[in-house]
C-alpha cells in the first residue's frame, strides 16, 4: 500500500509537533504543515529558528517526514518573496512540496512562475488545486496557468472534494499528463454540491468526510492517478469531539480500506 500523509488542516489546532505525534500514533508516515497563513491573521504554525530545530529532531526522532506546506493562497496582494520563511523551513525540514491556489489577477502567470521558482532553488517543486468559488476554478484552468508560467516544478493537484466540485473526473485525471499530477488530498462527501458560495467554502472547511462515509468516485480518482503520486488527506470537520488521536485512527483505517478495494 501507498504511505499516506495527514494534512494540517485535518487537525488545525494542533500544533506542528503534536500533529506529528498524532500522525505517529495513528499509522500515517508523513504530514503536511501549516506554515503560511491562508488569509489575513489566519492560523499558521510558521516555526522560529529553535523550534524549527525542535521539530527537527521530534520529525526524525517520531519517523514522521514533511511533504508540503499548506495554503498559500495566490491573489493580487500576495508577494511571492513572502513565502521564503515558510519555504525555507520546509526546505530544512526535508519538504518536498508547496500547496497553493489561485485568484485571477493580472499578472498571476508571473507571480506563480516567480513562486515555482523560488521553489525550485530551495528544491521544492508547487501544487495548485482548483476551488470553485476562487478565479482559478477547474482542473483545466490549474494545468493552463502551469503552462502559461512554464514551471517546470508545477503540478495539479488533485484534491478529490475540489475536483469534482469544480466538475472533474477520474477520465480527466487518467487523460492528464502524468507528470503534472504529483500529489492528491483524499476526503469524501455527499453526491448533491451544496447551493451557493458559502455553503460550498463551509463544506470544504469543516464537513469533509472519511472515505466510505460520502458518495465521491474515490476508488475511480485512485485509479486514475499515477502510481508516482504522493495521496494525503485532508479532513477538516467541524462536528464532532472525539480525541484527534481517536479521530486521525479512524481516518486512517477508512482511507487504508478505500486503498485496498482500490487495489493501490
């Protein structure tokens, strides 16, 4: 079977170091971590200097790795130099990817050729997934802005709620070239998409569900990623107190049953 990552923002509140823990403690072989803010004063776990070291040693102490930080969000007040801290201390702890998404503004093919790059000279290389209420909102528009840029280091990322909320497919994703299909965030939810602007943002932020429990062609989305791509999840719910360990096992086991029946 696959490894698979537990996404920060399956579990916000919890600190880099305690995600790590949690993610030790429930199966998963690497996380995600918020390093940069999606929006204005919003939670990030960005580390200083002594507690990126701290990480460090709890990351290799635990086995746990780092693949990518999450979310930078790519509007007309981003600056790319912005992101070098984050970006560095992914690079530092052995990161390997930068998961963003996008408005439409003019100039957004510069100012994401300018993030892949300073990416890239850090090695890491930048995902974009598509949201159905930001300008770039379908799968095709993600892989023309990777074109447009001429980054080599980009990637669609297939975030199974976005995909088919923003009408893709399993044929679509097997009909992509390959190479630009480096990761993907697994959840599940209803068949109906929900009516509106903000009902869409209030299900992808906290009513995401585990494999199984939903009605998404996820064992069809498996199937049509490349064996190459690195699968994570991604389940904020809202609803719900069980003990995250509690929560991050049962995801676990959902997500290792979907990959089985998969056949991946």
């Amino acid at each position: 079977m696959r490894p698979l990552g537990l996404g920060h923002f399956t579990f916000l509140a919890l600190s880099p170091a305690d995600l790590v823990r949690v993610a030790r403690a429930s199966g998963f072989d690497f996380v995600g971590l918020r390093f940069h803010p999606a929006g204005p004063a919003q939670l990030h776990w960005l580390p200083d200097r002594a507690g990126l070291a701290e990480l460090s040693r709890l990351m290799q102490g635990e086995g746990i790795g780092l693949y990518d930080i999450e979310t930078v969000v790519i509007d007309a007040g981003l600056k790319p130099d912005s992101l070098i801290p984050a970006m560095d201390a992914a690079a530092a702890l052995g990161g390997k990817r930068v998961n963003t998404c996008a408005d439409r503004f003019a100039g957004l093919a510069d100012s994401f050729a300018r993030i892949c790059a300073l990416a890239s000279a850090r090695g890491l290389g930048v995902d974009i997934e598509c949201m159905a209420w930001r300008g770039i909102d379908t799968p095709q528009a993600c892989l023309d802005l990777i074109a447009q840029s001429g980054a080599a280091n980009a990637g669609y990322l297939v975030d199974a709620l976005h995909h088919v909320r923003c009408g893709g497919t399993s044929d679509a994703i097997a009909a992509m070239d390959p190479r630009r299909i480096v990761s993907a965030q697994l959840c599940d939810a209803p068949s109906a998409t929900p009516e509106g602007t903000e009902a869409r943002i209030a299900e992808a932020r906290g009513k995401r569900m585990l494999p199984g429990q939903g009605a998404l062609p996820l064992g069809d989305l498996v199937r049509a990623l490349p064996d190459h791509a690195v699968l994570s999840v991604e389940i904020p719910c809202a609803a719900g107190d069980r003990p995250p360990v509690d929560r991050a096992r049962a995801i676990r086991r959902a997500t290792s049953t979907l990959l089985q029946q998969a056949g991946s």
